[in-house]
C-alpha cells in the first residue's frame, strides 16, 4: 500500500516547518509505502523554500505544488489529484501527528475493511489555554476527542476535522472530492465570539 500525506498549507512557513519535521518520526507500518504532498495555496511567504528544504533530507518523496485559486478545498482537491497514495491521509501545517498516527490509520482501515478513519485532534498550547476554549468551542477550532473507544461514525455529532483523518482513494474520487462552494462561514455565524482581554 502506498500512502499520500497531504497538507495544505498559506502563509504559514515557520510552522509548517516544525510540522514537517514531526514527520520524520512516524512509524510506518510494514508493507507501507509514503510520501509527503504539499499544496501551497497562494503563499506569499518563503513556503516553497521550506518545503524545498525539507524534501532535501527527507528519507521520503516530498513534492510541492503551488495552487493559487484560494479555499481550503480547492486545495485539497489539487492535492487529491496529485496525490500517488491508494491511501490518503490528511493533516494540517500546524498539526504534528503522534508517532503512531500512520500506523493507526492504516490499522483501523485494514482492520475494520473501512474506507474512511479518523481519530482525535488535541491542542498544543503555546501559552495560557484561552478564556473562550472548552469543550462547545473545541470544534470550531478543528478540535475533538470523542474518547477511546473505536466506533462508526453514524451520527452528525460524531464528526471529524480535517487535520487528522485518512481515507482510500477509490471512495473519496467517487464522492467527488471535497466541496468548492461552501467557502468559509463568518466567525458569527459559526457562533464563536471572540473579545479583546
């Protein structure tokens, strides 16, 4: 099998560089093959030389790709269609997986002969926790831990975040890939209220 990471990425160079290089400590699972997709939509910053700078001593494929129609799914979609992986698995240009994450995903699809997996997002401080986070505001920032125990998502709650989950190719292209016209909700619509201290 072989796996596609993809992260989409805008304007965030310097942290997409310590995420990039939590990728170097993943476990790949036996008979799993990877690499590293990432799909820059729109950067104005030096993110093409830290991805170029990473593929260097990757032990890894790495590829960049420059997508300048802005939104978060066109992205995705350009990645998809890029992406050589039989398996996807997606994550954020701010997130650093656990070790185990690859391993994880690929587990649960084998195991469960499933064609979609996803599993929590938690939050790594980099200073105070905010006033305003908890546990009805967690989502709205790609947040969520629904527990320990596997399950099949058949409920709207049970929903996923984009930052940590990993799907088969076949099932997601004959979705369509992900929405282009849905675009960003306003903060006020999403109910998120955020006030000066």
């Amino acid at each position: 099998t072989h796996t596609t990471v993809l992260i989409c990425t805008r304007d965030r160079a310097d942290t997409l560089a310590r995420a990039l290089a939590s990728h170097l400590d993943l476990e790949v699972p036996p008979g799993v093959t990877r690499d590293l997709l990432v799909v820059d939509n729109g950067s104005s910053d030096h993110t093409p030389d830290v991805v170029e700078a990473f593929r260097r001593t990757a032990p890894f494929g790495v590829t960049y790709l420059r997508e300048d129609r802005e939104g978060h799914s066109v992205a995705l979609n350009a990645g998809c269609r890029a992406a050589a992986g039989d398996v996807i698995a997606f994550t954020d240009d701010d997130a650093f997986p656990a070790r185990g994450w690859l391993a994880a995903a690929h587990d649960t699809l084998d195991r469960r002969g499933a064609d979609w997996v996803y599993g929590p997002v938690v939050p790594r401080w980099e200073g105070p926790v905010p006033g305003w986070y908890g546990r009805h505001t967690a989502p709205l920032v790609a947040c969520l831990d629904h527990g320990p125990a596997e399950f099949v998502a058949t409920e709207r709650h049970q929903h996923f975040a984009g930052v940590n989950h990993a799907c088969r190719r076949g099932p997601l292209f004959a979705l369509g890939l992900y929405r282009e016209d849905l675009g960003l909700l306003p903060a006020e619509k999403c109910g998120l209220i955020v006030r000066a201290a």
